[in-house]
C-alpha cells in the first residue's frame, strides 16, 4: 500500500524571494515524515510535478483529489494569490468529502496580521484558515536548517500529520480496493452474460439448422413418393396398350376355325373368335397390373398426407399443456409488485425558535461550548462546529453568542446538517437566536426561518443592523 499523499501550498514569488527555502523546507519535511512513517511518502509540489506545458488546474485538481493532508505556508503573498486559494478552496472540499475537519496545516511563515480581509483574495474563506491551529515558523524562518531547532519543530510537524494521515490514507486504500472488487465483479458479470448469449445464438441456429435439415429430408421423401407413383402410373398405362398377343391370336383362331371340317363343329367352335379360349389369359394379365397400379396410388397418397399432417400438426392448448404437467411439480408465478415506500414527513417546526429538533434520532454532537470562535463558529466538545445557514461575526456578536449560551447552561445539542450543524439550547435553535437578535446574518438560499429572522432584525435595527 501506498503512504499517505500530501500538498505543499505556497507562492511562488515567496519561494523566488527567499532563494528556495520554501522548497527546502519541503525537502525537510518529507524526510521526517518518511523517516517516522517508515516508508517514502510524497508531498506534492507543483513545480516538481507539473510538466512544462501541462494544464495546471487540471493537474492541481487531479493532485488534490489524492491528497490526504495540505500544508498551507501563509505570507501576504499567499492570501493575495488567487492560485492559492484555488488549491486551499479545493482540498476543503476534498476534506469534507472525507467527514474530517483536521487535514490542513497552516505554517505561518510570514506575519500577516497587518492584512485586512477585504486586502485578500480569501474573503469569508480566511475565517476557515484561521479555524485551523497555525504553526508558527517566524522565529526559525532565518535558522540553518540543519539545526537542532529546525530538526525539533520539523519532528514535530512530522508526528502530527502522521497522526491522521495515515487513518486517512488507509480507509482511502480499502474504499479503492472495494471499488476495484465491484467493477471486476461487474465486469465477471457481464461477461457472463455476454457468454450466456453467445450460447443462446449457438442453439437457436443449431435448432434453425436441424429444423432445415429435416425439411429438406421431408420434401425429399415427398419427392421419392411422387417418383414412384408417376412411375406405376406410365407402366399401368403401359400395360393397357394392345399388345401382339391380342393381334395374333384372333387371326390365328379364324385360320384354325377355316381347316376344320364341318363335321367337326364342336371343335370350330372351340377354336372360332367368339370362343376366344387363347385371349382369356391376357384379359386377367390387364386386370392385375392396374390393380397393382391402383394399390401403388394409394400407398403414394398415405405417403404424402402423413408428411403434410407432419408439417401442420397444431400445437395444442395452454390449457392442454397445463393439464398434462403432474401435480407433483411446482409452477412458478410472478411476485406481485411492490408499492414504493412513502417518503418521511418533513420535519416539524416551531414558531419563533427557528427548525424543531428532528424527532428520528437523537443528536450526532452534544456537550458543552468550549470556546466561542464566532456568532456562527463553536468549538463543542473539543470539535469545531459551524452553525447551519448562517455567517457568523466576530467581535460583539461573538461575546453576546457566549453570555446567551453561558444564560442556556452552556450544553447544547446538535444535529449534522451537510458540512454544518444545527445546534439547540434547551430546545431553541441558536442559529434562529443569533440571526433575530442581530449577531449573524442568514447565508444566500437559507431556510425561510432564518430569512424571516434576518429581516425582522433589520427592520428592529439590532445588533449588526443598528448602525
């Protein structure tokens, strides 16, 4: 398996600028990461691994879609690169694609507090660096860096990257494997099906070619039956044809009749035409060939209707099938089809608090505020939570969020919202809270209580509405 992948986010210019110590310390870096992981790993720089003609955003893209750790090195130059927020803007996707929040390591490289926001090209975006813990790199910035203080902070670095990355990077690794297992599955699957068909085709043309071949041997025999009967019908025809026998011998018996005298009549009259004693043989001959003629015909004719009821014998009845199969074998019946399932009521709300608690299922965070970061950031619980349909503000509304949910107990539930959360005090939504009261503000395609909210606040001109 692979080690973890990481990205090494800076400007350029600071890199020009400082005679290559960002990409240095990118060396460094690396090699400590590689020596406690114990195997090489790879932190992906772009002008190492980019190729010189390259589409940039698509290799940047296709860099952080495999990235499991980013390490930002903020200067002003890097606030004001609009590359950079690029790169920072994407890996936060990726990052919540994974369901984590503690992926990115900022390195303060460079003091930027004399930057405003509005000087960036960060925009609400800079609230989400500064939620991650910067590591300080000013006071080491000129050190040599193969001194002891380098070494110490860089192990240090090294040990918490290693602490998640590599959790990370294992459950990336059995998700690919899993994937990979599906599509040889599917892929089996198909050509399973592929070679099912193919021996279908096989057998279809072997029956379309046994049932040819035995047509073909029908209408030959037909062909023999007809053969033979226009055969018995010539020699029956033949046969009724007179012959020399029937010429000669009445010609015979009148010359015999002649030289017999006339005191022998018994004897002409035995021997004269209307006696015919010698033509009697061939008149029975006659009769036994077209006897045997006719018994041919209709042999020929039971040859051929049983080859033509052969041809268009009916197929019988489905009831007639059904009726001949035995009781004792089970007949298949379709399932009857399923009604789809009706889709869950939407969830109730209460006038005035904002969205109700979800009835289904308890609470996917819940514990006490640790720190205030905004009106809309908390950290509970140890957890960074942003609150769901709201942009919070810093300064007073962060410190009226604090002594409001300090009034509540200071434990408040709530329930995962995408990328968000939507948080309860003792069942009032406090997103709904800080939006009426003026402290937040109701982000674009929010949900109409937090816009009704919103509205009312600017028309009672409080907190963030009152100037």
């Amino acid at each position: 398996m692979s080690g973890p992948v990481g990205f090494w986010s800076y400007a350029r210019s600071d890199d020009a600028h400082s005679d290559g110590q960002l990409s240095q310390l990118r060396s460094i870096v690396g090699k400590a990461i590689a020596l406690q992981y114990g195997a090489d790993i790879t932190i992906w720089q772009d002008i190492q691994a980019i190729p010189p003609g390259a589409d940039w955003a698509a290799s940047i893209e296709r860099t952080i879609s495999q990235t499991v750790f980013f390490i930002p090195i903020v200067t002003p130059r890097y606030l004001k690169s609009q590359h950079c927020f690029a790169e920072f803007h994407s890996f936060r996707g990726r990052m919540n694609h994974l369901g984590r929040d503690d992926l990115i390591f900022p390195i303060l490289y460079v003091g930027v507090d004399q930057i405003d926001a509005d000087e960036t090209v960060f925009g609400l975006e800079l609230e989400a660096l500064r939620r991650h813990q910067w590591i300080d790199f000013r006071t080491l910035r000129h050190a040599d860096p193969r001194s002891p203080e380098i070494g110490t902070w860089v192990d240090g670095l090294a040990e918490n990257i290693l602490k998640v990355a590599v959790a990370v990077s294992k459950a990336e690794h059995i998700a690919e494997e899993a994937s990979r297992e599906q599509q040889r599955a599917a892929a089996e699957e198909a050509r399973q099906r592929e070679a099912q068909a193919k021996a279908a085709e096989e057998a279809r043309k072997r029956e379309a070619q046994a049932k040819a071949a035995e047509e073909a041997r029908q209408r030959e025999a037909a062909e023999r039956a007809a053969e033979d009967a226009r055969r018995q019908r010539a020699a029956a025809e033949a046969a009724s044809q007179p012959g020399p026998v029937d010429a000669i011998a009445p010609s015979a018996a009148a010359a015999a009749a002649a030289t017999v005298p006339a005191t022998q009549p018994g004897i002409a009259s035995a021997l004269s035409p209307a006696g015919q004693p010698a033509g009697a043989p061939v008149r029975k001959q006659r009769i036994g060939v077209l006897a045997a003629s006719a018994g041919g015909l209709v042999v020929v004719a039971g040859t051929l209707a049983t080859v033509f009821l052969r041809q268009e014998s009916p197929r019988p009845p489905p009831s007639a099938i059904a009726a001949s199969i035995p009781a004792s074998i089970p007949v298949a019946t379709p399932p009857a089809p399923q009604a789809p399932p009706a889709p869950p009521a939407p969830p109730a709300t209460a006038q005035g608090d904002g969205v109700a608690p979800p009835q289904s299922h308890g609470p996917d965070l819940q514990g006490s505020v640790d720190q205030i970061l905004d009106s809309a950031g908390l950290v509970v619980s140890g957890r960074i939570v942003n609150l769901y349909g709201i942009r919070g503000m810093s300064g007073r509304p962060a410190k009226a969020m604090q002594h409001y949910l300090e009034s509540e107990g200071n434990v408040i539930q709530c329930f995962a919202h995408g990328d968000a959360y939507q948080c309860f005090a003792n069942g009032k939504d406090i997103a709904a809270h800080a939006v009426r009261l003026g402290w937040a503000r109701a982000r674009p395609g929010a949900s109409d209580p937090y816009t009704a909210d919103e509205e009312e606040a600017r028309q009672a001109r409080v907190g963030i509405w009152a100037q």
